[in-house]
C-alpha cells in the first residue's frame, strides 16, 4: 500500500521578484537595479533553461545560503522560474554544515517536487527518487546539527516520503518508520508547525499503514481532529480529514469535511492552494460517486 503524502506549503504567500544570478556572490540579483518587494501584481518571470527572460542566468556553482534559498523561495510561485530553481537543484549543490541553509534546501526540493512544473516533472519519477533523497538528506543535515528545532526534523520527513512515493510501494513502507519518528519528533517540539503539519502527515502515515507495519486508523483519526482542531483556518487539514473519512466509507462525513475546505480563505501559495483545491473537489465527487 502506498504511503500517499500530500504535502502542504507553507505559511505565507511570498511576493515574486526579478532576479539573476552572480557568479560571485551566489546569490540572485539583478543587475544595476535595486532590489526591493516588487509593487503589487509586479511579476518578472524567469525562463527556462536556467535563464531569465532578461538575460539573466543562476550561474552554474552557485553556492546554496540562505540569502539565496530565500530567494529562490520568494520567487517560487512561477512556473518558468520553478523550471530554472529544478534544473539548478538537480545538479546536487552541495549542502553546508549549516543549519537554516540545510532545511530551507529541504523545504525548496519538497515545493519544487510537488507543485506546479515540478508535479509531473517529480511525483513517482526516477527524476523524482534522485530529488527528494537530496532533499532528505539536507534535511538529515539540519537536524543532526539542530536537534532541539523543529525544521530539519520535519521537512526531513516530509522529502523521505515523497522519496518513497518516488522509489515505489516498497520503498516507501520501508522508509516510513524513520519518517514517522521524525515527525513524532517535530511534533513534540513545536506542534503548531505547518498548521500542526506534523498531525496532519503522521496521521496519513497512520492512516495508509498496514497494522502490521504500524497503521492505526485509530490513531489517524485522533490526528487529524487534532490538526482540524487546532488549526481549523487551514484547508488542507480538512481535506485530509476528508479523505480519511472517505477510506473509512464514510462518505457523508468526508463530503462535509471536503466542502469545509473549499469554505475557507487560501492561506499558502498560489500553487499550493490550486493543489489543495483540486484535491478537495476530488474527495467530495468521489464520496458522492460512492453514495449515488
């Protein structure tokens, strides 16, 4: 049984800039201007084959920092720049002995992998295997430097179970203890994390586990009303709740869930809440496909 975890964004929608890389700094500038937030609606999009519509390039060796994942952050929600930020990860930059610079490269390898350019570019790929092992290995990297925090923990487990998503069915129940004792982990440090992400992901585990392997669909439940609870603002909380209840059969109540979501304003990022949304309408017509 495949562990399917959806995964969510994060907790702002960020402005988009104009940027280019330098050889020298690393980071991603643009010549001769100033950098700055961009007035609203202002958006320079980046082409593709690592290189900007103006001319501009991710030099090939930039190093990874934190000035520069931010940035790439920042610019994430445009497909053309997600191609270039794709095409730069799949180098394998090297990942430093830095913490914050460690899971912010985890955190940009899980968007970059399941949103937009990147979803049929990543998900259940060989692309992909290659990717979100990167991505969890910088995520082990954050943690075994920090392990009072909760970041490395949780975007480490995050990437290793898109990595097995990737890899295959066997893979993926393999890896899923060391995910789940990452997200127990993150869950006992900072619990709020993500809209209460760690709730949210370690009940799906619960969820999609065999008993044998760990599963509880007890458990699942209990999570997920923990992260709805909790975190009743954000929709993907309820869009797995959802579909939970719809692997129960009960599909009155994950129609009622689903639809709860659609209710609620977007909190994350413009391809992040496309995805949610597709997914809510998806739970609410299979549920009603089933009752009909």
């Amino acid at each position: 049984m495949k562990l399917k975890l959806i995964t969510c964004a994060l907790c702002s929608v960020l402005s988009v800039s104009a940027y280019a890389a330098t050889q020298s700094s690393g980071t991603l500038m643009q010549n001769s201007v100033s950098l700055g937030k961009p007035s609203a609606g202002e958006v320079k999009s980046l082409d593709t084959k690592n290189k900007l519509s103006n001319g501009f390039i991710i030099a090939q060796g930039t190093p990874l920092s934190i000035k520069f994942l931010d940035e790439c952050w920042d610019a994430r929600e445009n497909l053309n720049n997600q191609k270039v930020i794709a095409d730069y990860l799949m180098t394998m930059p090297n990942v430093p002995e830095d913490y914050e610079t460690a899971w912010k490269t985890a955190r940009l390898v899980y968007f970059i992998g399941n949103y937009g350019a990147g979803e049929t570019r990543f998900v259940d790929s060989k692309e992909g295997v290659k990717l979100f092992n990167y991505g969890a290995e910088a995520g082990k990297i954050a943690y075994k430097i920090n392990g009072k925090s909760v970041e490395g923990y949780y975007w480490y487990a995050i990437d290793l179970g898109s990595y097995g998503l990737a890899k295959g069915i066997l893979s993926a129940a393999a890896n899923a203890g060391d995910g789940m004792d990452a997200l127990k982990k993150a869950k006992e440090i900072d619990p709020t994390y993500h809209w209460y992400g760690s709730s949210r992901i370690l009940g799906r585990y619960y969820q999609e586990l065999p008993g044998i392997f760990g599963g509880s669909s007890k458990k699942a439940l209990k999570l997920f009303m923990d992260a709805t609870d909790k975190s009743a603002g954000f929709n993907n909380n309820w869009i797995f709740l959802g579909q939970f209840y719809n692997s129960r059969k009960e599909y009155a109540h994950g129609i009622d869930a689903c639809k709860k979501a659609l209710s609620l304003p977007k909190l994350d990022g413009r391809f992040e809440e496309e995805r949610y949304r597709r997914e809510a309408k998806s739970c609410i017509d299979y549920a009603k496909s089933k009752l009909n």
